[in-house]
C-alpha cells in the first residue's frame, strides 16, 4: 500500500502522452489548455486613453480653462492644446498628446465655454497611457493555461480570433455490478440503481469532458475482460468502478492482468478509496475506482482529475489547495489519512456529516475535501486544517 503522495507521483510520472492539438475559435475554446504562448500583437489600450467623462487639460497658471473642443469614444482627433485650454472628452476616448491630466466632470464647474476646476490639479490623472495592460511583443498568455471566460475575453480584446489548444482527452466509463439496476426499470430486493456512471459522465461534462462513453458490465471475467479492452482501445483514459476489492465476485483485477495492463499501483493508504487501481497500456491510462459512490468521486478528484490536465498539457493540475481554520470542532474516526467532504464558509470550512464512501448526500453540499494527515487525532474550532477546492 503506498502513501497519497506517492500515488499521486507515479501517476504524474506514467501519464506522459498529449492529446493532439487544433486550432480553435474563441469562444469555443473555453476550457480549453493552450498549446503554445500567446504573443500579443498590440499595445493594450492602443492609444492614450481617458478613464473618465470629463475635461483633458494642458495644466496652465490658474484653474480656469477654455474648452476648445471635444472628443468622445472612436473618434480620431488630436486636438493641440495651449496651456489654460481643454476638451470635452468622454470614456474611452483618445487623450490628446498636448493634454497632461483629465478631470472628471463632477470636479469642475461649467461658465459658457470655460470651465474652473475645484481644488489642486495633478498631471496625468484618469489617463490610461498606450500598453498599460501588455505591450506588443509580450506574452499574454502562457502555454499551459486552461482558458476561463476571462481569458477568451482578455484574448478578444487582443484581437485574436483563434487560438491553438490541446484537444480534450476522451474517458471511457466501466461500470461494473451484478447489483445495479438502470435508471428507468424498478427495483427489485437486493438491487440497487447504477449511479456511478451518471456521476462521472455529469462530473466529466461539467470540467468539458464531453467525449465520455460508458459500458456496464455484470461481475463476470470474460465480459470484464472484454469490455476493458475494448474501452482501452478506443480511449485516452478508461475509468473502472466497482470490482476491484477483494471479494470473490470482483473480477476487475484479474482481467486487467489478463488483458496484460501494466499495473502501476493498487491500494493507498486513505479513506476513502483504499482499493484504488492505476495502470497503463500503450498510452491509454485505467483507474479503477472503487464501487461506493463517494469514495469513486473522491478518487476521481483527488487523482483522475490531475492527470486529465496532464495529458492536455495544463501547467496546473491539481485543484486548488489552501489552508482555513474548521469552524468546528471534529474527531476522525480511525487514523489513516482521510480527505473529507467539507463546505468553506466565509469563516473557515465545516466537515459535514455523512462521511460513509456509500453517501453522496452531502457530496452535494460540499464546495472542497479537507485532507487529514495518518494520525490526526481532535481538531478543535480555529486549527488550521488542508483544504482542496473541488469543482
Ligand atoms: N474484505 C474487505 N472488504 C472490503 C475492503 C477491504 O479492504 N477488505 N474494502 C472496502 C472498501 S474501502 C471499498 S471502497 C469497497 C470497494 O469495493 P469494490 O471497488 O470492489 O466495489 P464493489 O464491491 O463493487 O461496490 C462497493 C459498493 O458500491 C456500490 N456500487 C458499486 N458500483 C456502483 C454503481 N455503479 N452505482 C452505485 N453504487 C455502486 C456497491 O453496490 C457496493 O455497495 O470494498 C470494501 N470491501
Ligand atoms: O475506501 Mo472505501 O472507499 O472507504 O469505502
């Protein structure tokens, strides 16, 4: 059995292939890693421009002005100013090269065709000097970045209209259980419904994984076998649920081995997710992730998710992690390493009631996991405690 770490490592040393790349139109490309730096090709304003409705002004002896002129937003004028003289201009309009400062309309009073300005006049206020934001020939965007709306909006603004990415990785689902029932049909004694593979297929699109697929199996080595090799196949990554413990009807390891799937790891050390699996074949990785639902879920942020972002070639790929005091005081149960469904509030982060690998009740109230190191014995309220933010 080896540590979180340890699991995490090896999976970021075995999954080393990128997805193939294409080029990609913005808005479409939310989601998205990019696949090479972005140069921008512009100054960002363009020009010198004003950040506020008001007056530009070449600064003269006293605080009264002309007004010569005005320009407003898209206009191309550069009006030359005398000292004591001022435009109108408006937000977003091109400062004149003649003028040191702008003034909001509110400072200043109005008196047919001048203007006086209250109180001290200071140089270059409510301008936006040409390249504040970036200059032309700098890098705007690094190689590596999962594109957010900010992104494709900060892009746009740059005046791109496509941009080279890493195509999504394509996940295969096998969903095993004589137990499990489709949604749909009723529920005779002893069954209960197949939940796995909508969970992943949800969780996968909402992180933009829309290339998912998915098989169920019954609790049978020859069909096992198959369907792991058909998924390993045809599919970047292939996500096994259930059958991967020890009792007599779980058939996922053998037929890994006998479909000769390099293992890499079985079994770490934390709760949930004991029983995890991880190997490869050729390029295609394969998790199994245990049964109990929350427990696959936990798994798959914790190690799924970070080498989805791997092999589409994003610099970061782990969630994020920060450290929050917990707002109330918690005893674990048992001392192995444990990642637990918790909610951050505004003043730390709760651990939740329904940590059972069988629950997903509260998986649907928690915004993070908070992880506990082996050992960790009564966290009282304020302790600084490790939390990862989950999607
Ligand atoms: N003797 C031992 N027994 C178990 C151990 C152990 O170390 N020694 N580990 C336990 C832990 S921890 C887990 S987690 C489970 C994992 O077992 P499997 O991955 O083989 O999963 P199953 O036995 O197939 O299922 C477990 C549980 O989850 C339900 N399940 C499975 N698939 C689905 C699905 N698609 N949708 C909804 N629910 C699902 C299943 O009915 C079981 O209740 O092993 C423990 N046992
Ligand atoms: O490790 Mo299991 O995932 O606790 O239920």
């Amino acid at each position: 059995m080896i540590d979180v770490n340890k699991a995490l490592e090896l999976i970021e040393k075995n999954g080393t292939f990128l997805t193939a790349v294409q080029e990609m139109a913005l808005p479409q490309a939310l989601g998205f890693v990019l696949a090479e730096d972005i140069i921008s090709t512009l100054d960002m304003p363009p020009f010198r421009q004003s950040a506020m409705d008001g007056y530009a002004l070449r600064i003269g002896k006293n605080n009264s002005y002309s007004v010569i002129g005005e320009i407003k937003a898209g206009d191309n004028k550069n009006l030359s100013l005398k000292m004591g003289e001022a435009v109108r201009i408006f937000t977003g309009a091109p400062v004149p090269d003649s003028a040191d400062t702008v003034i909001m309309q509110e400072k200043i009073i109005q008196d047919q065709g001048y203007i006086s300005v209250e109180g001290s006049i200071e140089a270059d206020l409510n301008i936006r000097p040409k390249g504040e934001q970036i200059h032309r020939g700098e890098i705007a965007l690094k190689k590596g970045t999962t594109l957010k709306g900010a992104h494709i909006g900060y892009l746009a603004s740059l005046g791109f209209t496509t941009v080279k990415v890493h195509l999504k990785p394509s996940v295969a689902l096998v969903i095993t259980g004589n137990e499990l029932v489709p949604l749909g049909q009723l529920l005779p004694q002893g069954k209960i419904y197949e939940s796995n593979g909508a969970m992943l297929t949800a969780v996968l699109t909402e992180l933009g994984y829309k290339n998912v697929s998915s098989v169920s199996v019954k609790d049978e080595l020859e069909n096992t076998k198959g369907a792991l090799l058909n998924a390993m196949e045809t599919h970047d990554i292939v996500l096994v649920t259930g059958g991967i413990s020890v009792g007599d009807y779980d058939y996922v390891g053998k037929a890994l081995k006998a479909i000769k799937v390099e293992k890499v790891f079985y079994k770490v050390k934390q709760k949930p997710g004991k029983p995890l699996y991880f190997g490869k074949k050729e390029s295609t990785s394969i998790f199994a992730l245990p049964g109990n639902p929350a427990a696959a879920l936990s798994c798959f942020y914790i190690y799924v998710f970070p080498l989805l972002k791997q092999i589409e070639g994003a610099s970061v790929t782990q969630l994020e992690r920060i450290t929050m005091p917990i707002i109330k005081d918690y005893i674990p149960k048992g001392n192995q390493p444990q990642f637990l469904k918790a909610r951050v509030l505004a003043d730390g982060v709760e651990i939740l009631s329904g940590q059972s690998s069988a629950m997903l009740r509260s998986f649907g109230v928690a915004n993070a996991l908070v992880f506990l190191p082996e050992n960790t014995g009564q966290i009282t309220q304020g302790e600084p405690v490790k939390v990862i933010l989950t999607p």
